[in-house]
C-alpha cells in the first residue's frame, strides 16, 4: 500500500481510505470493527467518517458511525496507528436532528460539532476535520451550474476558518480540508489563510469517478498550486461502476434500499446507460467493473486517497486489491472514448 504526502502537511495517508458511511445503517458495530481490522491489517490507514453518518441520514441513526470507530479506538488500542478524518455539517435545514437544524459553519456550531465528535470517536484529536458543504450558495450535490437564484445568507469563509484556526491552535484538530468545494472556494480559504497566517486547508473530498470527472475542470490546477490533496469520494459512484445494476437493476444495494430523492444524480437514464458502457470495457479487457473504476481512480497523479465504502469484507478486499491494477494505455483510450461521448453524466 502506497503512502502519499496529503496536500502541504506531514501526514502520510495510504492511496486507500476507509470510508466509513455505511457503519450504523448497513453494517452492524461487530462488522464495522471487522472493517476497520481488516483495512488496517492491509496497509490502510486513512479513515474517513462524518457526524451525519451513518447514510442514509435519519435522527433514529445520527453519530452512530463515529460511536461505532469510537468504541474500536477504545477496544484495539491503536489509535496512534491511524490517520481519522471526520466533519461537520453545514446548513442542514432539512436534518432537524443535528443542533435542531439551524446549525451553519459559525463558531458555536463548529465547537459543539468537534465537541461531540472527540466524545464519540473516544480520542483527543482530530488529524483532519473537514466542512462537510459549503455555508454559502455552490453547485454542489448534482447541481451543475451556479445559480445566483439561490443565494442565500452564509457564513463568511473568513469567520469559519478563524474558529478552525483556533481549534488548531488548541490541539483539538491538526489539519483543516474542504468537502464538496469549487476552484473558488479553495482559493478563498487559501487566500485568508495566507492574510491573517492562519490554518491552511490541505485536502478537498469531492466527488471523482469515471461519471463524474468535473474535478478536473478547474480544480486540478487550483490544488496543484496550491498544494491541496485530493479526497476522491464516491469512486464507485454509488455502486452504479461495480456492474451490479447493470446486470440485475433491482439487486440490494444502497440505490435499491434508499429513496431515489436521497441520489438523484445516479437515478439519471444516461448514468444508467453509460455505466452499461463501462461494465462492457471492463469485461472485454478481464476486469471487474470495480477493478475498471477504482484502478482508474488510483492511477491519477492529483488523488491523495481514494475513500472506498463496503458492505462485507469480501468487496473491501476487492476494493484494496484494485490497488494492484495498471490500466493498459488501450483501456485508458476505450474510458476517455467513453467520457467524450458521455462526459460527467453524474456531475
């Protein structure tokens, strides 16, 4: 397992991070800690994870996902041996259950949220706490355009960094990221930062996989610069580039089990059409659809660290496994053919 230097930090992440979203809601507490055993016992060491989880988000189940690695730092004793990322909610109206839904990225929010995850998590400090969405008006979640329709009251991005610059400075967290950004908004923290020589972010987690290539438009060039790592969530887009829904399009999965408005952008006809595209190259050249999706994920120069999600070991071990896999320059020209016909179908 490749470690990697994550953005201008010292933290070196494996190329495979434990995404953990599934703990509390299709994993139990015993599969979660075989998960994370599994994971570590392979060289990964990078574990992802949020107060909103476990997905889907329901007051019945918030904060267990972050109870549930708790409990495992608690038991294994080997929270030195790991890299834990969490994150706090942005607006979230329609989450009432998470400080009552009023919450937004100010400075009471922000310390209730790191607060309650130090408790959960059973640890001292965060190594990476990131801002789960924006507080302001940004094409995110399957929207594909800015729409100044939707502006909104927000908090200033220099008032949110100034409390996680404080946090910092405190020893509660260590580093800082983004999640669901755009070219401007990296900028915006990178340019505050440097002003009032604060905290600089050193990761951004978005959304990167073969449906859905629009980091590369933009913010490849922007984290380049200036030195910010790539987060690849969502690398099998929903399971939409594992083949399973290809061949049976009722079979269980988190598209079949949660209501269609929860992932409209993977519930798209030419989502559905262009994944058939992609399970077809991946078996014409001897590869699992997953191997196809992850491996392509794992060879790009600007991902820090692909964050993988599974329901059982035997697909954790196929998504660690896919690490070993080199794409051969005619596939990467069947993928590109692909996009140039049906570029960012799941943007």
């Amino acid at each position: 397992m490749k470690l990697k230097k994550l953005g201008s930090s010292d933290l070196l992440v494996s190329e495979v991070c434990l995404g953990t979203m599934t703990f509390g809601e299709q994993n139990t507490e015993t599969e979660a800690h075989q998960q994370l055993d599994f994971a570590l016992a392979h060289g990964v060491n990078f574990i992802d994870t949020a107060e909103m989880y476990p997905v889907m988000p329901r007051a019945e189940t918030v904060n267990r996902t972050e109870q549930y690695i708790g409990s495992w730092i608690k038991q294994s004793g080997k929270r030195d041996q790991i890299i834990l990322a969490t994150k706090v909610a942005g607006p979230s109206r329609g989450m009432p259950w998470i400080r009552n839904g009023d919450n937004d990225l100010d400075e009471k929010n922000i310390r209730t949220a790191v607060e309650g995850s130090l408790r959960r998590l059973q640890t001292d400090y965060i190594d990476l706490y990131q801002l789960h969405w924006p507080s302001r008006n940004a094409p995110i979640f399957g929207q594909k355009e800015f729409d100044p329709e939707l502006e909104r009251e927000s908090v200033a991005i220099e008032a949110t960094l100034s409390v996680l610059d404080s946090l910092v400075k405190e020893g509660k967290i260590r580093h800082i990221g983004v999640s669901n950004e755009t070219p401007w908004g990296v900028s915006e923290f990178i340019k505050h930062a440097e002003r009032q020589q604060q905290a600089r972010i050193i990761s951004i987690q978005n959304p990167y996989h073969l449906m859905n290539r629009s980091y590369e438009q933009g913010l490849t060039e922007t984290c380049f610069r200036e030195q910010v790592g790539l987060l690849a969530y969502s690398p099998l887009a929903f399971g939409r580039l594992t083949g399973k829904y290809v061949d049976d399009a009722q079979t269980k999965g988190r598209l079949t089990q949660f209501p269609p408005t929860w992932s409209p952008r993977y519930m798209r006809q030419e989502v559905i059409a262009t994944s058939a595209h992609y399970t077809q190259l991946a078996r014409d050249f001897g590869y699992t659809p997953t191997q196809l999706a992850l491996a392509w994920c794992y060879s790009r120069w600007f991902v820090a660290s692909t964050i993988i999600g599974a329901t059982n070991l035997q697909q954790l071990e196929e998504n660690i496994r896919a690490t070993d896999v080199k794409l051969s320059e005619e596939v990467i020209a069947g993928i590109n053919a692909i996009h140039a016909v049906a570029a960012n179908p799941a943007q």
